[in-house]
C-alpha cells in the first residue's frame, strides 16, 4: 500500500517541479486519504470524521451516526491575553 502511495507521489511530483512543498504535502495527504477511505470501504470498516461541529461514524452499510457535538471553546475561557508568556513547570 505505501509503495503505491509513494510511487504516485513521486510521479506527480516529477509532473509538477515548479509546485512548492506546501502544495505538494496537500495534495499527497488529499490523495492518499482518498485512498485510505476507497479501501476502508472495500473491507467493509467504519469511518470517523468531523462534520461541521460534529463527529460522525459512516457505517459499511451507508448508515451516519452522530458520536459527539464538538463545543466551539476560545482561547480567552481559558484567561489568556495577547502578549501572555506560557512556561512548563
């Protein structure tokens, strides 16, 4: 599985010289999830991703279940302010 990966990578990365690493590193991880999710479904596994602000599972099936609603939690709940210095004790 990974030589595939990889060897598709490098193809695409010999196409494309003038894309930077950034773009590069998006498009790899853009595929190779894409990849991961055909073959999860071909095994008949579950998968987990986030919606929205919700966690979901896709069954084999087609079925969606909603696992937990993500809380939308600032920064500043937590009493830090701009200019703050955080230390590891």
């Amino acid at each position: 599985m990974k030589s595939k990966i990889a060897r598709f990578v490098i193809k695409q990365h010999r196409e494309k010289l003038n894309l930077n690493e950034t773009d590069i590193l998006i498009k790899s991880a853009s595929q190779s999830s894409s990849y991961a999710i055909r073959e999860s479904k071909a095994l008949g596994l579950t998968i987990k991703s986030i919606s929205g602000k919700k966690i979901i599972e896709k069954l084999p099936n087609g079925e969606i279940r909603v696992i937990r609603n993500l809380q939308d939690k600032s920064i500043s709940d937590n009493g830090l302010k701009k200019g703050m210095v955080l230390c590891r004790k």
